[in-house]
C-alpha cells in the first residue's frame, strides 16, 4: 500500500486582499497538517482572488501576490504537507494564472493554465496568456511551466480549473508521464446544476486518464460571481470524497496510489495510448522534490463506513427539488452577505417591500444570509440582531391593496425585519401635477405608474443614503428581459439579488419556502395574483403573458439562439392549452420587447450570477443596444 492523505482547502477569498487571502490559507494549512495530510490545496487565483479582471495589469497586485506566496511559504516551512495554491504569475512580459507547488518553505514549480475561457463570464485571455505542452522556464528561479513534480509518496501533477474541461488538456499528458495524482484548482462559478455535471465531467478524466484526481473550489462571492466550494476526489473513476459546499474549511480523505498503479498495469487501452502518446508529444519536465513529505504510517486503509465493499451504503440524498432549492438559496444569500461584508462600504440591508413575490424572496434571501452569520446566537439575540441589520418599507399609493400590506407586514414580523409603512400618495400626486406642467397636457397611464416606482426608488437611495445601509433591487429576470420595470424605479438598488432568476424559479423557490418554514406571509401573498398595483386591477400574465410562456420565451430566444419563427412551434407542443395565433402573437411581442428593452437592462445594478444564461451585457450576454428586430421577419 501507498497511502496518502489528501487535504481540500476551500478558501473565502477576496479580490486584492492578499496579506488576508494568505491568512486564510496559512490557518488551513496549519489545520490540514494537524489533520495528517500528505498534500493540501487550495482554490485558483486563492492568493490575489478571482476575478481579478484587469486588476492584473498593475504590477505591483501581480508583485504583491508573488511576496505573499513567499510568505505563505516561510510561515509553512515547518509543516509536512505539499501545498497547492493558485496565483498571478508574470514572466517574459506575460501573464500567467499559475498554480504552485509550495513545500518546506520554497516554491518547488509553477505551472499555468492552458485552457482560458472567454466565454459566459470568463474573460480570462483579455489579460493572461496560455500555458503550453513542453513550456520550460522559470519564475523569479523557480522552474515554470508544464512540470509534474516527483515526490517520496508518488509524482503529482497540478492543473488549473479550466484544463479539466478540455478532454484534451494538460492532465492527459502529465498522466502519461507519470503523475499519479492530479490536483486541479479551480475558482468555478455556481451555476444552477452545475454540480451534476462537474461530478460527472471529473469522474469521466479520472476513468479515462487512470488517475487520482482531486478538485478543489473557492467559495464566496466576488461581484456577482457566487463561488460554491467544495470539491471531489476521485480514483480512477470511482468516487473517494465529495467535499461540502458555501462554507469555508477543509475535507479530507485517504486513497492508496499503489491502486492507480495497479489498474494502469491492468488497462492495456491506458498502456497503449500512453505509449503512443509519448512518441508524439512533449513531455513534461519532471521536477525533483527531495524534502520529506508528511509521515504516511498512521493512515489507515480507506473503506466504507458502513463496512461493505460491495453493498450500497445507506446515506439518503436530498431530492432533486431540495438540492436545486437549497443550492440556489445558498448560492444568492452568499452573494448577498459577502457583497455586503467584502465592500465594507455598508452597515447593513435594506428592502422596499410591495408584497409581492419578487421582494419577498428577495427578503427571504437576506433573512437566509443572517441567519448563517448569527448562527452562533441565541433565537432572541438572532432575532433582535435581525431587527438591526435589516430593514423594510412598504411604500402604499390609492392602487396598493390591504391584502399586499397585510402580507408584507405578517412576514416582517413572521422574520423579526422591522417594517416601516411610508405612504407616498401626495408625492404622487405633487410629482404627476409636476410631470403634467411639464408636457403640457396629460401623461400617459405608464408614466403614471413610473411615477410611483420612482418615487419609491427615490426615497429608498436616500434611506440608504443617510443610514449607510445596502439597497437590495429585487426586480426578476423574465420582467426584466420584457422591459416591465422602471427606469429610475423599480430597477434602482445596489444589488440585483433576482436579476438572473426567472419567475417562474422565483415562485418555485416560495413555495418551496413555504413548505420549509410554513410562514404566514409567503402563503397571504402566493395567494394574490402577481402584479406590481401601480395600476387598478394590474396583473403581471395579463400584461405580459403566462410566466412560463415567457420564461419558455426568454430561455428558447436568448439561450438557444432560436429564430421566432422556430420558437412558435416549440411553444405550441410545450403548451398545447393556447392555440397558434395567440402563441405567435407572445412571440413576437416578446422578442420586440425584449431588443427593445436592452438599453434599460444594461443600466441595472450589479447582479447575481446563478445561471448559464444571465441578463448581463459586461459579463454574460453580449447584446448591442442599439438592434432592431428586422433579421427576424
């Protein structure tokens, strides 16, 4: 037996906090010695933070990381483990996302990422270059490029995130030189079911590559980018370890090399390839790592806890509705609570509630984030620190009914928020006087209801304006995507918490709430018909259209790339209740509204990314604001 121990570090970095990054990195490198591992790491870009963008081009964020990774190594010298810590590396006026090899205190080797990704958010070639098969250098003398690294328990080769994507990356030809162990370190975005497919995707390189390979993930939430953490080992294949996700710390499990050795010998398909391989490609440097690793004789054999090789063991998954529940209520609320702790610009939260759906949960999310950061509180202490940090108005006019305030007012104090009643009738009224005086004659009945959004998005910045809190926008994607919001109004904040989330997951995530917590007020208002009462009788699917219409829209026009003439019968065998004329006639407004609504979305406050398709001209979806329809006719 060969065995090691192998130690997943999930760090909460921030973007340039360097000395404090390194902090983190040190208290858990001290804890995965403690913990007897034989290697230790930690998440891509840990030591500067991810996404740096164009933070990189200063040298001195790119000189400050190198002097931390330094220190990390003095302050580890002592310590057993081989650490694995992601970091900006420049070298022959390149820029590199480098992954080192740190051990006893030097930096052992260097080695960049190949595969960079400038689709969706990642814009990673617009300041770093490519690593390269056979890359020799070095970096401040420390050698640099595509090495695997021999040590006394087995020779280990390092990756960053996205070369795992490729099945044609760089751990099929550090495989094939030798590298039992391949540690990847990642910082991977949350994205709604994405960790099906990582699970998937790693455990498929693992098989096919006859390796270890251990994933590690940064959790946290850096701009709109949400981090779940977490990570996996797997052997050849098979599962070892499945790491917890949307919290800092450490997992670790025990693997025996001598069987991916053993089941190299045994695969003649691995052996063959291999063998061709290293005809035909260039092989990578192997660096001799002579210091002595952790001590491996107290590691016990890994086998189930349930004490069976061959029977399925008895732990109980959540249901697919939980896990897609709690991983996007965990993903929003981390969003949410280190947006607020990392800016250090602002003393706590602030929501205007309508009592309606989107601002609901958009207060259910802010409510989820304090109760993971009081936790260590008692219920009362919880609860009146609640009181304190988080605030919510209700702002009525003639068109705001009793039921939405009543249900406004019951979660409030179903959640402990204080909510204060504002009405803003004769402001109303004085602003439309105004508005009339100004045109000449009457407004239209939109501008009569902008006119109220945007007192409420007024007199919300000027709340968060004195008291120094965050004003959450709780606006959603589908009426996003449609232009039904206000300009000045509704889509005013500093945080849009729901503007990737369709409505149709907003709702899905109420009921689900309410089935968890049973709440008072989520029942009172999924019991109204959604709409924003800026107008009598105002119901959201009669001005629109039925949400899963639209959401069904939104997702066949801006994700698949669908014509409107193809998305018509698409939605007429999804939705056989509605025939073709009035299924044409959503079509073909939606996709108008939507071009014509682009100029409005682009000038939205930063939001939350939790899908593979978000509304987001700098990040996700590159629209020009200036388009017309004509193409599609």
């Amino acid at each position: 037996m060969r065995l090691i121990k192998i130690a997943l570090c999930s760090v909460n970095a921030t973007v340039g906090s360097v000395k404090s990054n390194v902090d983190r990195c040190v208290r858990l490198a001290t804890e995965a010695a403690r913990d007897g591992a034989t290697v230790a790491a930690f998440p891509e870009q840990v030591v500067g933070g991810y996404s740096p963008e164009d933070l990189v081009q200063w040298h001195g964020f790119v000189e400050a990381q190198w002097r931390e990774l330094s220190r990390f190594g003095r302050e580890t010298a002592a310590l057993d483990p081989v650490f694995i810590l992601g970091v900006t590396v420049g070298a022959g006026g390149h820029l590199y996302n480098a992954v080192a090899v740190v051990h006893r205190g030097a930096v052992l080797g260097v080695v960049p990422k190949e595969k960079l990704p400038t689709y969706g958010v990642f814009y990673e070639a617009r300041t770093f270059s490519p690593g390269a098969p056979g890359l020799s250098g070095n970096v401040a003398g420390v050698p640099f490029g595509d090495l695997v690294f021999a040590f006394d328990f087995g020779t280990l080769g390092v990756e960053v995130c996205e070369d795992a994507w490729s099945p044609d990356g760089p751990l099929r030809r550090r495989s094939y030189a030798g590298a039992e162990l391949i540690v990847n370190v990642s910082a991977s975005p949350f994205r709604m079911g994405v960790m099906g497919t990582r699970r998937e995707m790693l455990a498929t390189r693992s098989a096919d590559n006859q390796c270890t390979l251990a994933y590690v993930n940064l959790v946290g939430a850096n701009d709109g980018l949400v981090f779940d953490g977490g990570g996996f080992v797997h052997q050849n294949g098979r599962p070892a370890l499945e790491a917890p996700r949307f919290r800092e710390g450490l997992a670790s499990v025990v693997v025996d090399l001598d069987r991916t050795r053993r089941l190299r010998t045994e695969n003649t398909t691995w052996r063959r390839d291999c063998q061709q391989a290293l005809e035909q490609v260039a092989r990578p440097t192997v660096v001799e790592c002579t210091g002595r690793t952790a001590d491996r004789t107290a590691l016990a054999y890994p086998f189930p806890p349930h004490r069976s090789f061959f029977l399925p063991g008895a732990a109980a998954r959540r249901t697919a509705r939980e896990e897609f529940a709690e991983d996007l209520l965990d993903a929003l609320s981390t969003g949410v609570g280190d947006y607020l702790e990392k800016t250090g610009a602002f003393r706590g939260l602030g929501i205007a509630l309508s009592g309606g759906r989107d601002s609901l949960l958009t207060l259910l999310v802010a409510w989820r984030y304090l109760q993971r950061r009081l936790a260590d509180l008692s219920e009362t202490e919880r609860r009146a620190k609640v009181g304190a940090l988080m605030h919510a108005f209700y702002m009525p006019t003639r068109f705001s009914s009793d039921h939405t305030q009543k249900s406004a007012q019951r979660i409030s104090d179903d959640l402990g928020v204080p909510l204060k009643v504002v009405p803003i009738e004769e402001a109303f009224k004085r602003e439309a006087d105004a508005a009339r005086e100004m045109v000449g004659g009457d407004l239209t009945p939109v501008t009569m209801q902008n006119v109220q959004a945007r007192i409420r998005g007024q007199r919300m910045w000027n709340w968060a304006n004195t008291t120094g809190m965050l004003f959450l926008q709780t606006g959603n994607m589908s009426e996003k995507a449609m232009g039904y919001t206000t300009i000045g109004g509704d889509l005013e904040g500093a945080l849009a918490v729901l503007a990737n989330v369709p409505k149709t997951v907003v709702i899905f995530l109420l009921e689900y709430l309410l089935e968890k917590h049973g709440f008072e007020g989520i029942r009172m208002t999924l019991a109204a018909p959604a709409g924003p009462e800026l107008a009598a009788n105002q119901k959201g699917e009669d001005e629109l259209m039925p949400f899963p219409v639209l959401d069904s829209c939104f997702y066949l026009y801006a994700a698949e790339k669908l014509s409107p003439a193809e998305m018509t019968p698409v939605l007429c065998t999804m939705f056989p209740e509605f025939d073709r004329a009035q299924v044409d006639a959503w079509v073909t407004r939606f996709t108008r509204l939507f071009v014509q609504s682009i100029y409005k979305w682009v000038q939205a406050p930063l939001s939350l990314h939790v899908g593979n398709l978000d509304l987001d001209r700098e990040r996700a979806l590159q629209l020009p604001v200036v388009e017309t329809t004509e193409w599609t006719r």
